[in-house]
C-alpha cells in the first residue's frame, strides 16, 4: 500500500460535475466531569474521543475543516458547503442502529452503544470521490466486521445493506427533490458479506479525534477506502445482512453511471469525465489546483483485489 506524504496533499479547486445530474486532543472526558450535559453534547462540547491512535506514518492529513465543509450529504443540499450549513440542527441523541436481517442475534445499538460496544481505533485512510476528486481524513471507528460477528450471521447472509435516517423535518433534501438532487431517500447502499468483513471496512464515529459532525454523517457512518464515497453511506440508522443484493441509491437512479461495486479505477472511466486521475482538496484556493493519478483501489489493492479475481471489473463497475 503506498503511503501518501505531504506532497500528496495539496490545494483544492471546487469540482461539481455529478451535481449536473440532480491532533487528536487525546483528551478523556467522563460522564460525572460535566453533570449537566447529555452524552451527545460531551462529546459535541469538549469533542474527545477515547481511541488507540494510529501508528506514526508519513501520512498528512487534508486540512480540517475542509474535511467537515467540503463534502457530499445530499439530505441537506447538493451544494459542498450546504451540509455543513444545514445538518446543525439533526439530533444525533437519541439514536439507533438495528441490526438484523440473516443474523441469529439480532440487536440494537443506541448513541452512547456505538462509543461504547467496541474499542475504537484511527484509521488514516484516502478518501475518493467519484467526482475525481480526494482527500486524506483520519476516521475513528470499528470494523464493521465486529458488529457483523455480534449479529452471528446466518449461511443465506451475501450482503450487507445500509439505510440512512429518513426524517424529512430535519433533512431537509429529503422534504424537497429538488434541493435533495432528485434522489429517492432513504438512502441504501450495500456490500457483500466478504467487502464488510474485510478489516479495511470501518464504521466510523469520529475524525481528527472527535465525534463526527453532522454534515460528516453523525453519528455513525460506514467508510470504505478502496470504494469511491457514495459507498461510505452517513447517519446509519439500520444495518440488515441479505441473501439478496440490494439496489442502492445511486445504482437505481443512474445505474449506466453508478455502479454497485464503485471501486475507485483509474482504467474505467464514468461515462462524463475520466477517473485516470484526482484533484487533491488541500490548503490552497479554489484557483490553486493539482492533479495526481488515480491508484488502483485507491492505494488498497493488495488489501482488497483477492475479493473480485474472478470479476469483469469494466462489466461490474
């Protein structure tokens, strides 16, 4: 796996083409420190997260608050700066997660659940947008194999599917189709069994060592690095193992466009730009711009390329 350097992350220039369509603190803060806040509003107040950090690599990070205002959640808006605008007011505690489907123990996590269940660790992953354009973000989360091997799945169990929050009063791209990008919530994704448990595949609850903020998929979501980010899906409320392959969002509504593997390849192009190379979000101003090559599963590939040897990947893109 090649390991990016600060070169590697460099300036921003704003990248919309998709749309046409539609550190670490290291801080320990306990419960009786702040008597007078839910859990929700510690971690959203002083931001700590209990986590074993990643080991030091040459790995630099894209800037923070690019990470958290510039990105894709079209439940609040098509525009990159509206989820960070708009997701302020979505009420994270309480929440749920149900897991269940093809699984003899199913279960439910609530909010302090997904900070609590399993130990959580950083994970320093590229992140790439089917837009072509990429940053470096350190996660903190769990392997979804974890939660998958708490459910004890079944032998029909083929795929994993995802659905996001559908609150229409809160998300507001879900109330108007047109703010929304004209997409059918509640938002689905889904992996087969083999890409969940592959350890790369992390649930994430946190960046730069705090909770996630809203507009970054509060307060659970999936990532996966090797996939472009449509994939990663946010605000996870329901997890559900499946013998049959579900039809996910993106897939349903342009599915000449968005396939159900979306692995980040450099040699299969979408239909209206080239993926053979990426634009990096950095420091730099929206005229400041530089381009690396696209990397096979997005760096990942001797991690993940055994899941698809005997996979057309032009056919199942």
């Amino acid at each position: 796996m090649k390991k990016l350097t600060e070169n590697d992350v460099t300036p921003e220039e704003i990248f919309y083409q998709r749309r046409k369509i539609i550190q670490a603190m290291g801080l320990s803060v306990a419960a009786s420190a702040l008597p007078n806040l839910s859990f929700a509003e510690q971690k959203t107040s002083l931001a700590a997260l209990n986590f074993t950090k990643a080991q030091p690599s040459d790995l630099i990070l894209t800037p923070e608050n690019k990470v958290t205002g510039y990105n894709n959640f079209y439940e609040f808006g098509v525009d990159k700066g509206s989820p960070a605008q708009y997701a302020k007011s979505l009420k994270v505690d309480p929440w749920k997660v149900e897991i269940g489907g093809e699984v003899e123990n199913p279960y439910t996590l609530g909010y302090e659940d997904l900070f609590t269940t399993f130990p959580l660790e950083e994970r320093i992953y590229r992140f790439r947008c089917v837009e072509a354009w990429s940053m470096v973000v350190p996660w903190i989360g769990f392997e979804l194999s974890k939660l998958i091997a708490k459910a004890k799945p079944t032998s029909k169990a083929k795929y994993v599917v995802f659905h996001t929050l559908y609150d229409p009063e809160q998300m507001p791209g879900q109330k108007n189709r047109l703010f929304g990008g004209g997409i059918d919530y509640p938002y689905t994704e889904g992996l087969t069994i083999a890409e969940a448990m592959n350890p790369l595949t992390l649930m994430s609850v946190g960046l730069y060592g705090k909770a996630l903020p809203n507009q970054n998929g509060a307060p659970i979501r999936l990532v996966v690095p090797w996939k472009y980010g449509f994939k990663s899906i946010k605000s996870i409320v329901k997890i559900t193992l499946s013998e049959k392959r579900p039809r996910t969002t993106w897939e349903s509504l342009a599915p000449n466009e968005y396939g159900f593997y979306a692995n980040v390849n450099p040699h299969v192009d979408h239909p209206r730009w080239s993926q053979a190379s990426e634009r990096v979000i950095g420091g730099g101003g929206l005229l400041s711009v530089k381009r690396q090559p696209t990397l096979m599963f997005n760096g990942y590939e001797n991690e993940v390329a055994h899941l698809y040897k005997d996979l057309d990947l032009k056919v199942n893109f």
